[in-house]
C-alpha cells in the first residue's frame, strides 16, 4: 500500500458514522428477507448495496427509514435510534424510492411542494427550495408541466429532487437507475456525483448494476439472501480475487484435467463447470500458454480461451457463485412488462 493510499484510509475510518447498524434482520412469516446484517456508513461517503432481485437490499433500506419496523438488532441513523425515535429519523434522511411515486395528474413543481407539505415544510420555503431543485435536476423549463408528459429520465430526476426537498443528511436510492437506457443512467450518475462533491451529502443507494456500483460507490456491501457476503472499496472487491482469471473451453468433458492445471506454475485455483475450467493466475499471460500447452499435450482440444483482468464482476462471481448479468436481463424484461401494463390501463 502506498504512502498515499495510507493517508486516505486514515482519513477515511475518522470520519464519523451517520448509519450504524448492528445485527438487523427482518422476517415475513418465515421468510428471513434480511439476516443479521451489519455495517457502517461513512459521513460523505456512497455505500452501495450490490445484489439480485430479493437479496434484501430494499428490505433494508425500508427498515432503516421506518417505513418497516425491524425485526431484530439495531441501528442509528445520525446518531438516532430507528425505532426509538422513528419521527427525528424521518426528517433527517430522504428517499428517492424503487417505483415512481410522482402524481402524474400534478406538475412536477406541484409533486415537489406535496412533498414539502408532507414534511411540514411551509409554504413561504418549500416554494422557492422547488424550484431550485428543479434546476439542480435540469426540470425548470418543465417545471409546469404534468408528470404525465415527462419522459422515464425526466420523472427519475424528478423522484430525486423530491427526495431532496428536507434537506436530509443522508440520501437512501433505492435502484435510482433502474430500467433507464445507457444515456440516462449516465446522466443520473452525474447528478449523484454532484450531491456529494459539491453538497458533501451522504448517500446509500441499492443496485444490481455493476457499472453502477463500480463507478459511483466508495464502498460496496455485496448481499445475498439477506447476508453481506463482503464489504470493501471496489478496487479491494477486484483485489480479493487474487489474480488473473482465465477461462478454457476443451471439447472432451472427460477426463478432468483440473488437477493437471492446477500444477502449473502461476496457476492459483481451478474451477470446473462442464467443458470449462475457470482458473485463477499470478500472470494469467504467462499461465496461458502452459495450460494450453498441457491440454494439446493430453491430446485434448482447446475450443476457447479468455483472459480478464479482476472485475467486479468477477469478484461478486467469486463471492456468491453466480453472476448477476442474467439477474439484470431479466430486471430490464420485468420493467418491460411493467411498462407495458401502464399504458394498456391508461
């Protein structure tokens, strides 16, 4: 580690903690949806939560803004304890949830003001704090404009200024990008990036995104099944892999080659699944050509061979087994149905 990258972790673990939570669960009947987690979230900082759909990312969030009462465990949010003082705890954070929640029958300066008024917030400033949200997200020349006739990244901008409206210490964003074209995702990105660079905010937000959470998060929390598998920056998530990993197809599924690989000088750990052997190398350039050179030397035959560099994805493959693009095909197929269904009813 570096001189430098020693300063910025101890710079790091003395910033105070805005979210602490200690052993959190919570269940519906017999279904454990969150289990026993815990973590800490940095003044400043945006933690993420990386999983599929039902890991218990949205639970959580839902628990740690009272709008669900835990099961089990605790946590304090600016120093607040959730269940004890559920009202203070409301008025410090805001949300910008999973599902649109704007009434597409009102403006988008009147949804912000609804907001404001839920809150308490008066009049004489909920109007003007409006519309300088609505520049903040670039809506001011919509601002007058039913949400009906505001395209998906309009209404996400949206749903994020509404969430802004309190003031909060802490931002919670529940998949903020979800099923939003390339284009848009970017530009929500950018206004993420803004609220801490330039409002020193701190946010928490959930994703199935890997894009996302590599770009965006200080640090990640990959949870599954209601677990946090691991915690840790995503260059530490990259590094925990422990190398190169390399993938070779062989037509012949017998006999299994996996201890001949892992024998080979600079290969780490060896995988089979089917005709595919997933290693891990010191140098995958160099362990390459040996291990092709001792599946031809077996009289076997090399169908494909590929070299990545540590990737989150990699890494939440290591960690729970499995990979979550199929997870996000078929999330951007659900949002399609969904969609769809919204307009047959209007």
């Amino acid at each position: 580690m570096s001189n430098q990258e020693s300063v910025k972790q101890t710079e790091y673990s003395q910033r105070p903690s805005i979210v602490k939570v200690e052993n959190l669960s919570k269940s519906f009947g017999s279904l454990k949806a969150v289990d026993g987690v815990s973590f800490e979230v940095k003044e400043g900082e945006i933690f993420g939560f990386l999983g599929p759909n039902g890991a218990g990312k949205s639970t959580t969030i839902n628990v740690l803004t009272t709008l669900l009462r835990a099961s089990g465990g605790k946590a304090e949010i600016a120093g607040l304890d959730i269940q004890k003082h559920s009202t203070e705890v409301r008025r410090s954070v805001g949300v910008v949830p999973q599902e649109y929640t704007a009434d597409e029958d009102l403006t988008g300066l009147q949804n912000i003001i609804l907001c404001a008024d839920l809150y308490g917030i008066p009049r004489s400033n909920s109007r003007s704090h409006a519309i300088e949200l609505l520049k903040l997200v670039e809506l001011e020349d919509a601002a007058n404009r039913k949400v009906s006739t505001y395209s998906g990244g309009m209404r996400r901008r949206l749903e994020l200024a509404c969430g802004l409206i309190n003031y909060p210490k802490l931002l919670f964003l529940d998949e903020p990008t979800l099923g939003l074209d390339v284009q848009t995702r970017a530009a929500v990105w950018k206004y993420i990036r803004m609220l801490k660079e330039s409002y020193h905010m701190t946010l928490f937000l959930t994703t199935h995104y890997l894009e996302e959470a590599d770009s965006l998060c200080d640090r990640i929390a990959i949870i599954d099944h209601g677990h946090i598998i691991k915690i840790g920056t995503p260059d530490e998530l990259k590094a925990s892999i422990g190398g190169d990993v390399i993938v070779v197809g062989v037509v012949e599924t017998e006999p299994d080659i996996s201890s001949d690989i892992a024998k080979i000088n600079l290969v780490k750990d060896v995988k089979k699944s089917g005709g595919e052997y997933r290693v891990k190398s010191e140098i995958g350039e160099e362990a390459s050509i040996k291990i092709i050179d001792m599946i031809r030397s077996r009289g076997l035959h090399v169908t494909k061979i590929s070299l990545t560099k540590p990737t989150l994805d990699e890494a939440y493959l290591e960690f729970t087994g499995r990979t979550l693009r199929e997870e996000e095909t078929n999330r951007m197929a659900m949002m399609s149905q969904r969609m769809t269904m919204r307009r047959a009813r209007s």
